[in-house]
C-alpha cells in the first residue's frame, strides 16, 4: 500500500485523504460528509480513505495520533491538516483555492 499511497497522493488534483478507523465514531459522522464532497465534486478531487489499523506504516509516517485526521495533498505536497471532524464548508473552503 505503501507505494500505491505515494502514487496517489502525487496527483495533480486536490488528494483528500480520510485517516479513520472502524470503531471511532466521530469518523462515522465524518464518513457521509466525504461522500457528499466526492459526489459533489467528482473528477475534481480524490478522496481516499485510510483505515489506521490496517495501514500502520502510513499512519506512523504521518504521524496520524487521532482519527478522524484529514490531510489534502496536491502534487505530493501536503497542504491541509487536522484532526477532528470537518464540516463540508470547511473542508470545501480549503479545496476551493486548489480546484
């Protein structure tokens, strides 16, 4: 997964990238509001989404201590994160300039 993360993340698009995990339920409350966004912006952004137990090695390089933790990245750069949940206008105003 490693490799195919770096990939992703080198996109020439806006990369939303969800850290989450099954059992925390701030992230079920995160979950619908990223399928909005992906419906509402389609080709536009990526959106993944990155399950911490099961991707260990990227959430420890990123230093992912709380789910959920949003990062957006555009051309492998990060530009955007947080932990917490995000409303959609707050993750729109940041995707906005980067569209």
């Amino acid at each position: 997964m490693k490799a195919s993360f770096n990939e992703l993340i080198r996109d020439s698009r806006p990369v939303v990238v969800d850290f989450h995990a099954e059992w925390c339920g701030p992230c079920k409350i995160q979950s619908p509001i990223m399928k909005e966004i992906a419906a509402e912006l389609g080709e536009k952004v990526k959106i993944i989404k990155i399950d911490v137990d099961r991707n260990q090695e990227i959430a420890f390089k990123y230093n992912v201590q709380g789910v959920p933790t949003l990062m957006i990245f555009k051309s492998g750069e990060m530009k955007y994160r947080k932990a917490g949940v995000h409303s959609k206008s707050q993750i729109m105003s940041v995707l906005s300039p980067l569209i």
